[in-house]
C-alpha cells in the first residue's frame, strides 16, 4: 500500500509541473500505469484484464465498450467533449415481417431438373418467386438510441499525463488526464442489477468540474426525435416511421457547486431525405459531430464530482399506453447514489461471471500500450502471450457485456447480434442481424466451455420465440411440416430468404447442434426434456418431408447449397447444388442427437426406429479420389475457391463427428481440403476465417498451424482496442468490402476464446484431452475454471511445454475420460487418498469414477512428453 501511496504521489506532482503542450497532443501517464497494474498484482488480477491506451479514441469503432446485456455504450475517452454512444439490445426496427412466397408447389419441379443436372432451368424457376442475392430487404435492422455528450468547461491547461483504460476484470472504462495542474478522472460501466449505465466524473481539486450534459441522436429522417431537460434530468424520445418508440433519461447528481439549466427543448434539425436506397443501402456514420443537433442539456457548475445516471427504455418493455420515459424514471428512483456503493456493487457482480475462468500463459507484464503490443507482435510476426492473454479476455468480457441474460421480471434479453450490443449506424452492415449460416454460430461456440453456459439462455429463449413463424415458412417455402429457418433472422422475425437461402435449410439445425452442446455441458434434463427436444423434434419433422429417397437409396435434401458458396459455369450466379457437405453432416447430427435424447427421456420404440431408420440413409460426405473432403456429393467447380466460409468442416468444426480417435480418414480429408483452401491465398477471407481455421487445425492436433493463424489475422483485422473488424478496412490483402471502414463485428472476437482454449484443453466426444494442440510459442501457462462436457470443471499447468498437472472438479458425479497424450505415469488422487483408474493403453484413455462435488488432482511424471504437433 505504501508504494500506491508513493507513485499516485509522482501521478499529482506530474499534473502541477505541467509542460506546454498543445491542447491536442497528449503524453502517457506512465505512473499512473504503474499504480494501477500494482493494485491489479496485489489483489491477483492479472495484466491481461487491461486494455489501456494513451490517446483517446480516434472514431466510434476504437472506443472502449461496456454493456449489462440489455444496454450498452461506447466509451471515445475524449477530454473535453466525451461522446458515449448508446444502445439498447431490443431496439430493433418493425417496418418489414415475413410474406409468404407460395414456393411449395415448386419444389418437385427444382428438384428434379437438379438430379438431371439442368442447374440453370431450376435456378429459373426459383427466381421467378424468390429475389436474387442482394436484392430484397432481409430483416428490420438493429438500430442505435443516440448519443451522450460530456462537455467539461475546464478553466485552462493543456492536457498531459493521459490515459484510457478498459478493466475488463471490473468492467469499467476509466479517463485520466492533467490539466491546468488537476488531475480529472472519468468512468462509465453498466451494473446489472440497476440496469443503466453509469458515468462519473471527478478531481483532485474542490469545484473543478464545471460542463454539460446533454442527449442527441444522428441525423435520421426516418425517426422523429425530441427531447427536453429538467434541472437535474436530461430527457430524450424517439419515434420511427412505423411507430417504434423509445426513450432516454439521464439523471444528474451533483456533490458542491449547483446545477443549472441548458438547453430547454430539443428537435432534431431537418434531415434530408438520402437518395432512395429501397432499403438495400448500408449508411455508415461519419466522424463528426454538428451543433445543429445538440440536444436538450442540463449544466453543473463547480461541483467537486458529478454522477450521471442514464436509463433507456423500449416500447417492449412497457405496456399499451404506459410513458416510456416514467419507465425510465422508475429505473432511476430506486439507485443508490453513492458512487462508491454502486461501483463496489456492479464489480462484485460482474467478478462473479468473468473471474470463473482464467488464462495465463507465461506473459510478462507489459509496461506499453495496447497499440504498441498489437505491433509489436505484428511487426515480429507472432502473436505475443501477453496479447494472446487480452484477446482471450476481451472474447469473455464482449461475451458477458452484450450477451449476459436480465434479471427476473425482466423482459427477454435479444442474443448476441453481429456487434454484439454495439452499433452507432442507422442502417449498420448486414442490418446487425442473426444471420444462422455461421455468425450467431461462432458468437456462442465458447460460451459453455469458458464457464459462461449462463449466457444460453438468451438463444434459446430467442429459438422459441419464432419457432410459430419457422413453422409457417416451412409449409410456406417447401410444404413440410416442422420448423425452419432462414439464413438471417431479427429479434422479432424470421427473415426473408434469397436464391442463396433459399437453398439452404440448416439454419434450425446448426442452432439446434450450439443447444445440444449447452445440454451437454449442463447436464440439465430439463432443459432438455421441456425446451430443446421438443425444438429438436420439430427440425426433424422438416426434414422427414424436405428428404427425399434418391436412385441410390440415400435420403438427400430436396434443395442443398453449401453457404455461402457460389458455383462455377452457370448462366446466374447460382449456389443451388446436390447435396452439400454441411447440410448432410448436420441433418446427421440433428437425427444423431434426436435418438440420443429420445433414449435418455425413453420416448416410444417406434419413434426412435423412425429415426434409426432415416439415419442409416443419409449418405456421409464424400472424400475426393484426391485424399480431401468435398463441399457437395457431386464435383461442382467453386466459384470462389478460396471462399470465407468454411461450410464443408462443419462435422469437424464446431460439430463432434470428426475426430483422428474416431474417423482418422475424415480427419485427414479435412486437413487436405484446408489446405487447398489455403492454396487461393486471402483474398477472400475476413476476419472469422481466421478463427474458424484456427480451431479446425487444433482439432486436427495441429497447434503451431493454429497459432499462424490467429497471428495472420492481427495485421489484417485487429484495431488498437482489440476489437476486430470483418472486412479487411486497411487494403492488406483481405476481403476489401467497405473500404475505409474499420466494420466491428463480435463473432471472430468472442470464437476466438474457442480457437486458444482447444489448443490447450479440448473435451470431444466426451473425452478430455490436455495440450492437444499445443503451439510451439506458448510453452508455458495455467488455466483455471473451464467447463467440460458431462459436468466437469478442468484447470491444467503446464511448462516448457510438458503437462505438469490437472485438477478436476466432479458437478454430476458421472465417469471422467482422458485422454492419454504420451503420458509415461499419472497419479490421481482426492481429498489425499488414490483414486484408482484404468488405462486402456490400445485406445490410449483414461478413465476413473468420480464423485459429484468432489476435486481430483492428475499429476504427471517429470518426463511426461506432451504431442502437440
């Protein structure tokens, strides 16, 4: 404690021997570093929980987020003029729903000019009822609330000693900086119990704060947007066209000075109405700010800190004719307003999820920015275990931020979407939607196994909500019965399919294999029996019609496609093909899963013959005469070989049905096919290629592989803040949409925790296997808390690349199986006492019964060699 006192004493005397500077230019507070990675030491956090630079935020997408799961906002950090962009997760526009395209009666027509090979007659027929890629409006877009600005009116000095942190371990954002020899100091977070975000301003120095607070939103005409203020409240509406509506109050609680009055009323300027865009066009928001539209503003005067509280409210929450903003008003009423007590909270509560797992991996602590250590690794072309450690934790706390569920009595929480909780675009790329063919997939492939199985809930509450409106699709689109969804889907609907959708109907099932793991890990019967069987049973209800028997005797789709690839020598640009690789791996996996569940919950004889029935007819995917695994049944010529998606590895990659224990030819076909991939370069990829290859080549053992490719994406797709965009804004080689655009998009962020665990840990088939994977760069490490499936909690520690031991927690009592890495001796023992175990030595497993509640140490001999690659 001594030597914080004795460096925040370095931090002031730095403030009051301010050199001149210009206002703009900014110099690091390194002492200030030094506290605070002090304090993180002292009370065992570790540096990679701190993201932190020395520059505030050049534009939206560099900002620092912070979220509860139903609001979020993005911290710029900027000194005199903060702008905190907010949202809200159910704010979604309603001006489109479902319509039906009569495509039923059409099926049989496509499908059989398909089998004679007359792709191009049965694309004609689908494109007489169903729009051409890129064409029709999919989904209502996901739009953000406004904007809150911070205007602090300091009496002069130029701005030293500054520094912008994201303590991912509290999940709060702090500002400090100098000037004229005060030090100031901001943070904002978002409790979760409260439910608003927090902002707080303070200073070393009685009545130093003096500015504005005031609320606006982006220029819009397709939203009418008022607002007014009161002494202590700042009050912002907003209605779109089709009638949404919400609201944002924001409340301010001074300590000294006084508060006065800003600006009374509020209405947005005139916008003019854009060139018509039919709905097609992505408006991205430019940099920039206007004092046209400042908002409604309330001002505090020589206040020695300052508390801002802000609430928002959706009409979803609210009733038929209630006030939003006396929603928002009952948010705030019942908030302690003692800074210290609500901080202490919102850190207590946010621990209890984000310190259920850590990762070290041998880092030193580093005493740079996060920019400098993102090029440094860059420029060194590797990816440092201190940057390895920040990206691992900013994945979790993205994870809890935008996708953790609401309190009870609380209406649902929307699921992670393609940014997660953040978007400051009026009509953001890809409307920020769930698009089903791969995105909302890799959002939640970690989730269960870094101990965070709580944020499910949302998915599945979200999977019930539309499964009435999936049902009419699937009589209306193919005449089944069942349950079917299309590639992009909203909050609140089902979304519109085009020739590339259309085609593909393994949208249910891909979302029904992410529950299945969540089952898996949980052990929950009943979530199982009550909420995913019965999704389940519907999916399998499609496709006993969508199957059709073949001259062969296989059941195949009637229509099939391999997302989202296109296919070579057609008159169109056209995807529809025989039977994809990833439709038949998951339509297997769905029956696979329907009679496991079915057995366990002892559903009727006739009904799992059925299934056992359909399941010994649907064909495996094809290897190539070439050694690699096809995308289709029959040779189709890609029409983008080098394609993003990685549609064919999905019974590899998330799926659990290719293993080199289990399929060792399947395994090996699929690191072919990867590399022929490969073979076509970058061009073509974004960011979540990267991380899906990433854990296709740690399944397949291949750790150093893996590692590249984590360490590629960084000079393509990571920004300073460690968020990283889709799309290759910067020309380095990448996919080159929207260029200039640094695109934030969650997916690669939060499925990356998946892509460095299962280097290290990874539990398929229900079998553990320790350093499966494990990179040549990261021989040294400790990880704590992870999740198993079957109900296990692992840590592992290894060093100089050697597995060193294993603690094992029993949370359902059931068998433990591990795999035998070239283990030459083991010792389990609990509570002090041997635990006997037997070793299969010809499958290489381990397997030993435990105890539900019960730890068991695994301890390895001092020449236990781990096979990594």
């Amino acid at each position: 404690m001594n030597k914080l006192i004795i460096i925040t004493a370095i931090v002031l005397m730095s403030c009051s021997h301010e050199t001149k500077k210009s206002s703009t230019e900014y110099t690091p507070d390194s002492e200030n570093l030094i506290e605070i990675l002090d304090e993180s030491g002292s009370r065992g956090y570790s540096p990679g929980d701190l993201i932190w630079s020395n520059e505030p935020a050049s534009e939206w997408a560099e900002g620092y987020p912070i979220g509860n799961g139903r609001i979020g906002g993005m911290v710029l950090g900027e000194t005199y003029h903060e702008r905190i962009a907010l949202n809200h997760d159910l704010l979604w526009r309603q001006f489109w729903s479902y319509q039906k395209h009569n495509t039923s009666g059409d099926i049989a027509k496509i499908r059989d000019f398909c089998l004679e090979g007359k792709w191009d007659e049965a694309e004609a027929i689908t494109l007489k009822k169903i729009a051409a890629t890129g064409k029709p409006i999919y989904v209502n877009p996901y739009v953000p609330v406004g904007d809150m600005y911070i205007d602090l009116r300091n009496s002069g000095g130029n701005v030293t000693d500054y520094t912008r942190r994201l303590n991912m371990d509290k999940g709060i954002v702090e500002v400090s900086y100098c000037s004229g020899g005060i030090k100031f100091k901001k943070e904002a977070f978002c409790p979760w119990g409260q439910g608003v975000m927090v902002t707080h301003l303070s200073a070393d120095k009685a009545a130093a704060l003096t500015g504005e607070v005031s609320l606006s939103r982006l220029p819009d005409p397709e939203c009418r947007v008022t607002g007014y203020s009161e002494l202590d409240k700042v009050i912002m509406e907003g209605q779109f066209e089709e009638g949404r509506k919400f609201a944002v109050v924001t409340k301010i609680v001074q300590r000294g000075g006084r508060l006065t009055s800003g600006k009374k009323e509020y209405r947005q300027a005139g916008v003019e109405m854009p060139e018509k865009s039919f709905g097609l066009k992505y408006i991205y928001r430019k940099n920039e700010t206007s004092e046209n539209n400042k908002g409604a503003s309330t001002f505090f005067d020589s206040a020695d800190e300052v508390l801002i509280l802000t609430a928002i409210t959706v009409d979803d929450e609210v009733g038929n004719g209630a006030s939003l903003v006396e929603k928002c008003y009952e948010k705030l009423e019942n908030i302690n307003t003692n800074y210290d007590v609500i901080k202490e909270g919102h850190i207590a509560d946010h621990q209890e999820l984000y310190r259920q797992v850590s990762l070290r991996l041998g880092a030193k602590e580093p005493k740079v920015p996060t920019d400098s250590l993102l090029r440094e690794s860059i420029n060194g072309n590797t990816a440092s275990p201190a940057l390895l450690e920040k990206m691992f934790n900013m994945a979790r706390y993205l994870a809890i931020c935008s996708g953790r569920p609401q309190p009870e009595g609380q209406p649902s929480k929307a699921p992670i979407n393609l940014q997660g909780i953040w978007n400051q675009d009026r009509r953001p790329a890809w409307d920020c939607d769930y698009h089903l063919d791969l995105n909302v997939e890799m959002c939640y492939w970690p989730l269960d196994m870094v101990n965070l199985g709580e944020l499910m809930e949302p998915l599945m509450d979200w999977v019930e909500k539309l499964i009435p409106q999936g049902r009419i699709a699937a009589k209306d689109l193919y005449g089944c019965d069942g349950v079917f969804f299309p590639t992009a889907c909203d909050y609140n609907n089902i979304g519109n399919v085009c020739n590339v959708g259309f085609y593909w109907p393994g949208g249910a099932a891909w979302v029904a294999q992410l529950l299945w793991q969540h089952w898996e890990y949980s052990c929950d019967q009943k979530f199982l029996k009550e909420r995913l069987y019965p999704f389940m049973f519907e999916i399998g209800e499609f496709y006993e019609d969508f199957l059709f028997e073949g001259e062969e005797g296989f059941l195949i789709p009637s229509l099939s496609t391999s997302p989202e690839m296109p296919i070579a020598g057609r008159e169109n640009h056209s995807f529809l093909s025989s039977a994809s690789t990833m439709d038949l791996e998951l339509i297997r996996e769905l029956f696979t899963h329907l009679l496991e569940a079915g057995n366990f919950l002892k559903v009727e004889k006739g009904v799992l013959n059925k299934w056992a029935g359909i399941l010994e007819k649907v064909p495996f995917p094809k290897i190539h005469d070439d050694g690699y695994l096809t995308e289709w049944l029959e040779d189709h010529i890609p029409g983008d070989p080098g394609h993003r998606h990685r549609s064919q590895f999905v019974g590899l990659s998330p799926g659990d049905r290719i293993s080199f224990e289990n399929t060792p030819n399947y395994a090996e076909a699929a690191y072919l096919a990867l590399k022929k991939r490969h073979d076509y370069g970058v061009k073509m990829t974004q960011s979540l290629t990267y991380v899906w290859d990433a854990q296709i080549l740690a399944r397949l053992y291949r750790g150093d592989e893996a590692y590249g490719q984590l360490k590629s994406m960084l000079p393509i797709h990571m920004l300073d803040n460690l968020l990283i965009t889709c799309n290759d804004w910067g020309g380095k080689g990448g996919l080159a949409w929207f260029e200039g655009v640094k695109l934030f998009q969650v997916e690669a962020n939060i499925g990356l925790a998946s892509s460095i665990i299962e280097m290290i840990f990874q539990d398929r088939q229900h079998l553990l296997r320790f350093l499966p994977a494990l990179p040549s760069a990261l021989p040294n490490g400790e990880v704590k808390g992870l999740r198993a499936r079957g109900g296990f909690e692992v840590g592992l520690k290894w060093e100089e690349g050697k597995l060193i031991s294993s603690r094992i927690i029993s949370l359902t009592g059931n068998l433990c199986r591990v795999k035998d890495n070239g283990f030459d001796k083991v010792r389990i023992t609990s509570d002090g006492e041997e635990v006997e175990y037997s070793h299969n030595k010809d499958k290489g497993i381990i397997s030993f019964d435990t105890q539900k509640g019960k730890e068991y140490q695994l301890t390895f001999s001092e020449n236990t060699i781990t096979k990594s690659n």
